[in-house]
C-alpha cells in the first residue's frame, strides 16, 4: 500500500515538473529577445527545435532522477534539497545548450540561459513550496509513518531523541522490541516493550512503516532473525551503521557479484554527483584559464624580470589515493628556495609533517604580493582541468608529508585535491596545528555535496580580495 501511493506520488511529480517545463517554454518561445524571431514572424516547428522541446521538457525531471529528487525527502534538509535543485536545473541548462547547438535550432544563443533560469526558478518554487506543505503538515500529525525501534538501551533512545527533535521529520514511534532480560532506559516507557519472539506477529496485525535497528553489537547474531522477518513482510529497516563499530565511514549499497553488499569506504559520494562535480571542474578551469591567461603571462613574465630562475615553479605533489603528479605554480621564491629549507627548519611553525613560515626569507617581494592575492595559484586550474585536481577538496601534500602521516590521516588522500578547501576559507594563517586541518579536511570529506563546494567556492572570493592569501 505505502509503495503503491509513493510510486502514485513519484509518477505525478514526474507529470507535473513536465507540465511546468512545458508551459515555461512556450511562454518563453512568446518573447523575441529570448529567442531571436522578429515580432510577428511565424514559428516553423523543424526537427531541430522539436529535439530541443523534448530535452527541455525532460532534462530536468532527468536530472531529478539522477540526484535523488524524486525519493522520499522525509529526513533531507532544506541546504540539502536546495543544493540538489540547484545542480539539477545546472545541469538541464547544460543539456539543452548542448542539444541547441548541436541540432541547430532556431534560437538566440541566449535562450538555453534565459529558459533555464526561469525554469529553475518555477520548479524551485513548486519544490520548496511542497517540501514547506509537508513538513508542515508532519508537524499537525499529518502525513506521519510508524517506526518500531528494534533496542532498549542507549542507542534505541538516542534515536527516539532524534525522532523527537524532528517532528517534521512526521515519524511516530509506537513501540520498541528487545529480549525480555534487558536491562531497559529510563527515558523508554516499560509499557511500550515488546519481546524479540513476537516481531513477525507485530508486523503482521499492526501498521509498522519502518523499522530502525538501534540494538547493541552484542545482539548482531540475532539480527538475521529480525532482517528476515522485515523482509518477508515488506516492511522497509534501517540499520544504524555504527552497529559495526564507532570509527567506520558510513556503508554504501553495493554489489559483490549477485549479492548486495555495504562498503565502508573513505569516500562513497554518489557517482553522479561526482561526475557533475567533475564536469563544473572542467568548465570552471576551462572559463578560469581563459579569463586568468593574460594576467598569469603578465605575473610570468614579471617573475622572470625581477629574480634569476624560470617563472613556473614545478613540484611533485601527491594526489588521490596517493598518485604521484606535477602541480604548477608561479615562482615566489628564490630559486634555491628548496636547497634552503634545512637551514630553516628551526624556524617551522607548523605542527606535524608540514613545512610553514609566516614571514618566509625565500619569498621574493613580488612573490609576497603575488601570494596575497593568490595570483600564484592560478595555474593551478591547469591541473584541475586535467584531473589532477579539482577545484574544491583538501590541498595536495608533499611526498615526504604524506610519509610520516598517521593511518588515519592518510583518507586526506581518498577525496581528489583542490585548489581550495575549509582550511583555506577558515583562515589558513591562523591554523597553525597539523592535527586541526587535518580535522577540516575529513570534515569536509564526510560532509561533501556539491552545495558544500559552491559554498566554499562563494567564501574564497571576499579570502582573495582582502589578500588573505599569505
């Protein structure tokens, strides 16, 4: 029943984002100077303008699709969902660019723009109103699911906190399930237990929406009983992946073969999104390289006129999953700069394996001015565009660092470096303990999405003019 009315509820979202889509293109076809047909003149509907009908009308609900937008939002934030449309209505104007280009079509080339921003502003207000309808209606008592919580102890009631600091969330929890000898909370009314052997009868006679496993590690052995029991019954569970142990990264559904599988890595983003991710690396590189070329040949040409040595300084850095690559920048320093770092070792005031001086006597003056405002850097986008780097993630360390890490810090490694970070906007000249950015960069790994980098990207601007770049 619940499956059948979310399929109900998936298939007239997907109808009514079509319908908007298509209403928005006919009124945008109205209006001349979006689509470049003089005033009065008559539309001929040609193949080319058809196919860019169709893309318009369907790359956004495939989008949606893709990012998740059409699964139930009951526990998503408002950041998250924000984020999600937001990549969907990029990535629809994208495609019907594209598909206007490539077939053609009798249209300004600054239509794809102007109809994406106008659908991007329809449907996010179609969303946002409904996830806003919802959660309001969930705080009523409208609209609510029941959960049986499988566990008695710390874990069961931490997730009945949750529940209760969610109401939106519209979640009802009607009972908990554990062995009758358990010692039970105080905070778990006793009149609510159940006992472990009558969980097929409880999801048989009652209205159970889902089950959430909070029971101890002790109790793993008995679980099959219970995933079994969920399973003949239809009842959709969750299980708490902490059950595996407190310092895991949290499961992905995988496979191994024909068999399901949760893997437990270091990073397990949705492919999809790192694609997108990807792909806004490629564009913003591509569009940063060609605006920043002039300025980059003019710091170049200034480097080589002010100190002896080349104007590009090369080093080997360490990228994801520890490959070895080049990473290109303008020289700041003496030439020798790295023949003199021994001397200067005292001097180092950073903790940990990285090498840091506030006041550096390798800088060059130029190369002091160049590094305020991060002019230096900018050939980096070089290696963001040839997938070395990316433009938001944690900074490439050096060889030598990456030896003397610790086992745990090494999942620095797992996400692809940036030219920017958490440290970077977080005011890298006051973070002077390895073991704090070390912190913000796993920080940033757990809690990565593609709004998290458009953040990020949006506070390095005001770092980069008030020269926080040293």
């Amino acid at each position: 029943m619940l499956r059948t009315h979310s399929q109900s509820v998936h298939s007239a979202l997907v109808a009514l984002d079509v319908a908007l889509s298509g209403t928005v293109l006919i009124v945008m076809l109205s209006f001349p100077f979006a689509t470049g047909v003089r005033s009065g003149a008559a539309w001929q509907l040609t193949p080319a303008l058809l196919a860019v009908a169709l893309c318009a009308c369907l790359a956004w609900p495939l989008a949606l699709q893709q990012l998740g937008l059409y699964d139930s939002q009951r526990r998503s934030s408002l950041d998250d969902i924000v984020g999600r449309l937001a990549m969907a209505g990029i990535v629809s104007t994208l495609l019907i660019t594209a598909t206007a280009y490539i077939s053609g079509a009798p249209l300004a080339p600054k239509f794809p723009l102007l109809f994406g921003a106008a659908q991007f502003s329809i449907l996010m207000t179609e969303r946002l109103a409904l996830f806003g309808l919802l959660r309001m209606a969930r705080r009523l008592g409208r609209n609510t699911r029941n959960v049986l919580i499988v566990g008695s102890g710390p874990r069961a009631v931490s997730v009945k906190r949750r529940i209760e600091q969610n109401p939106h969330w519209g979640l009802r929890v009607v009972g908990y399930v554990d062995d009758a000898d358990t010692p039970i909370s105080p905070e778990i009314d006793a009149r609510s237990m159940r006992k472990m052997v009558e969980m097929r009868r409880i999801l048989r006679d009652e209205v159970i929406d889902e089950v959430i496993i909070a029971a101890p590690r002790s109790m793993f052995v008995q679980m099959s009983g219970l995933v079994s029991a969920c399973g003949e019954a239809g009842i959709p569970f969750t299980l708490l992946s902490d059950v595996f142990g407190d310092y895991l990264p949290p499961p992905a559904v995988t496979r191994f073969g024909s068999l399901a599988a949760l893997r437990f890595a270091p990073v397990h983003h949705s492919q999809t999104r790192i694609a997108v991710k990807r792909a806004l690396d490629i564009l913003g590189a591509a569009i940063g390289l060609t605006i920043s070329a002039p300025i980059i040949g003019a710091a170049a040409l200034a480097v080589r006129l002010s100190s002896p040595g080349p104007a590009f300084f090369r080093q080997t850095r360490i990228g994801l999953y520890g490959r070895r690559f080049t990473l290109y920048k303008l020289r700041t320093m003496v030439a020798d700069a790295e023949q003199q770092k021994d001397a200067l070792a005292h001097l180092n005031e950073m903790s940990g394996p990285v090498f840091k001086i506030r006041k550096d006597p390798r800088v060059t003056p130029l190369g002091s001015w160049l590094r305020r405002f991060s002019i230096d850097e900018l050939p980096q986008l070089w290696n963001v565009l040839r997938g070395h780097m990316s433009l938001v993630g944690p900074r490439p360390p050096l060889p030598h660092e990456v030896g003397q890490y610790e086992t745990f810090e090494r999942r620095r490694l797992s996400m692809r470096p940036g030219l920017t970070c958490l440290w970077q906007i977080g005011g890298r000249n006051r973070v002077r303990d390895f073991d704090e950015w070390v912190r913000m960069d796993l920080e940033y790994i757990d809690a990565w999405s593609l709004t998290l980098d458009l953040r990020i990207l949006a506070q390095t601007i005001p770092v980069v003019i008030r020269a926080e770049g040293q």
